[in-house]
C-alpha cells in the first residue's frame, strides 16, 4: 500500500472520531463557599450541554491541599443524567459534590476544578466534556463591621469625652 493512501485512511479515522472537549458547561450556584474546620460544604449547580448528545459517565475534583477522603462525589452520580444530554440540554440544579474541611486544617483560599467526564457511550467514555473552577475558603470571611466591644468602647469614650468638655465649661 502506498505512504498517501495509508495517510488518507488515517487521516479519514481521525477526523471520523466524536470530540466532545467542553461541550458540557458546568455552572457552579455558588463557585466560592466558606467554611470552618469541621464544616461539610455542598457544591451544586446545572450542567448544560451545547454539543453533540453525551452521556455523562462521571467527574473528578482537584483540590489543593486537600485528600480525595475529604469530598463526597456520591451525589453527582446519582443526580446526574442517566440518559444522553442532547444539544442544548440542562439539567436542574442538583448537588454536585459535598466537603468536608478537616478539623485543624489551615485558614486560606483554596483553588479547585471540577471535570465532567463521558462521551457518545453510557458507562464506558471518561473523555472530559467539561470543567469549572470552584474555592473553597477555610476560617471567617473578613467582615467591615466592628465588633460589639469595640463599639461600645469608642461610645463610652465620645461620652467620657463629651462629659469632661461640658465639666471644663461649667468650671470655667
């Protein structure tokens, strides 16, 4: 067989083959959620498919400093569609994952991602149709609000101070 006619035949399988790279649109509800250590944080959201009919088969969470024993994928495969998503499909807001953050973890923002994974084929492609960026933010967030101790001291000092300029007056 000739170099050209092996190329083609290549080249034809190639291009025969479905791609699905982002076809699927993950739409976190809340993309950033905060927490304490001993907290358990529930990840939710839609997924919207804007490609070819696909079957979603699984997914995936990366995120830094944390062990996979600290999310809960269990109600992503169950929630998910179990029949193929045609073009233009979504899915109603379900919970995608949960998180727990360790008792005694470190305060800070931690950055995840979170990968949809399937294809043309129920239960059989793990081929990533989607992703979307998540944070995870461990300790209080900063407030703008004093507290109510130091509120009360700064009133107690304008009185004080109120008090002693009236005093001065009357003195005088």
């Amino acid at each position: 067989m000739s170099r050209k006619l092996i190329a083609s035949f290549a080249f034809a399988i190639f291009f025969a083959l479905p791609v699905f790279a982002d076809v699927v649109t993950v739409n976190f509800t809340a993309p950033s959620l905060y927490g304490s250590p001993g907290d358990i944080l529930t990840f939710s959201g839609i997924l919207t498919n804007s490609g070819s009919p696909v079957y979603i088969n699984g997914a995936g969470i990366t995120l830094a400093a944390f062990d996979m024993s600290a999310y809960d994928l269990t109600d992503f495969l169950l929630y998910a569609p179990w029949t193929p998503m045609a073009n233009g499909d979504s899915t109603p807001s379900f919970d995608f994952f949960t998180l727990t953050i360790p008792v005694g973890f470190a305060s800070g923002s931690y950055k995840g991602e979170m990968v949809v994974q399937g294809g043309a084929i129920a239960m059989t492609d793990d081929a990533v149709l989607g992703s979307a960026n998540f944070t995870v933010q461990v300790g209080a967030p900063t407030s703008q609000v004093p507290e109510p101790g130091t509120s009360v001291l700064l009133g107690i000092t304008l009185l004080a101070m109120a008090a002693f300029a009236r005093l001065r007056v009357l003195v005088a």
